[in-house]
C-alpha cells in the first residue's frame, strides 16, 4: 500500500509518498481501507516535534510511528476477529 511517511522531524518537505507493508490488525484494532484524511494541529505539532516535548511520546531522535492521521474516512477492510 502506499502511505505519505516521514522519519525525521521537520517541515511538510520531510514528507515522502513511500509503498509500505499493508498492517495487520491485533485483536481490538480494524484496517480501515482510507477514502479521505485530513491534517489537523496533532498532526502538525507531531510532524514538527513542537512543542518539544511531543518527542517524549512520539520518539526522541526520530518519530516512532511514521504515518501521520488521526482524522480518517473509509471502509472497513479487515478485522481480527
């Protein structure tokens, strides 16, 4: 699947259109097949690692969880149960 990434802090120029290993879904997760995201403020604060304090949670040195969204619409495509 193809997924916009980003493995370091920084501006939107950071961001790349990469092809990533399709998830699996653990036992209380679903895989929603996305149709529209949007990019709100955690977004941007997580991207930017500001205010500084996000890297505690987010990673320290680098982000930890490479995809940004926490807004998204879509189908469900794949559920662990």
């Amino acid at each position: 699947m193809k997924a916009i990434v980003y493995t370091q802090y920084g501006p939107p120029d950071v961001l790349e259109l990469k092809e990533v290993e399709k998830p699996t879904p653990e036992d209380d997760e679903v895989l929603i097949k996305v149709h529209a995201t949007s990019v709100n403020w955690a977004d941007w604060h997580n991207l930017r690692a500001d205010p500084f304090l996000v890297r505690f949670a987010a990673g320290l040195l680098k982000p930890s969880n490479t995809i940004l969204g926490f807004d998204a619409a879509g189908w469900t495509e794949e559920s662990a149960h």
